[in-house]
C-alpha cells in the first residue's frame, strides 16, 4: 500500500517528499556557526565540483549549492529554521 496523504486536491507520496535538510545535505549539525558553514561549504564544493568529481550526479553540487546559498545568510537561515 502506498503512503499517500492529501493537501487540498493533491496527493502526495510520503517517499516522493522526504527531502535532505540543508544542514544534512552540508554534513552540519543545526548549531553549527557560520563558519563552519563556510568550511563544510568550500569541502563539499571541492570534492564534488563537476569539473572534478567523475561521477554522475551534478544534482549533488547543485544541492550543496543551494543549502549555502540558504545557510550563508543570516536572516534566510533564521527563516528556513
């Protein structure tokens, strides 16, 4: 059996909705400081840049992107939290 549930007129796959966190996604705990935010950042840019990493996921720099993109800012971080 599947594990829908509805929003309105919509259903919606729990599976197809469970979405790493920001802080997962940076490999960070939720009280890391900003800079640690930095350093995890400029880590995960560097293993997992497409220029370098030979693998085929270019999602994954594309998330880690967007989690710094989120997490850098102080005022986005408070909302996403």
């Amino acid at each position: 059996m599947h594990n829908l549930f509805a929003i309105g007129r919509r259903y919606f796959s729990q599976t197809a909705t469970k979405q790493k966190s920001y802080y997962q996604i940076l490999e960070l705990p939720v009280t890391a400081s900003q800079s640690d935010i930095k350093k995890n950042y400029l880590r995960l840019a560097k293993i997992y840049h497409p220029d370098v990493y030979k693998g085929n996921d270019k999602r994954r720099f594309e998330n880690i992107q967007e989690a710094y993109k989120c997490l850098k800012n102080v005022t986005e971080r408070r909302k996403y939290d």
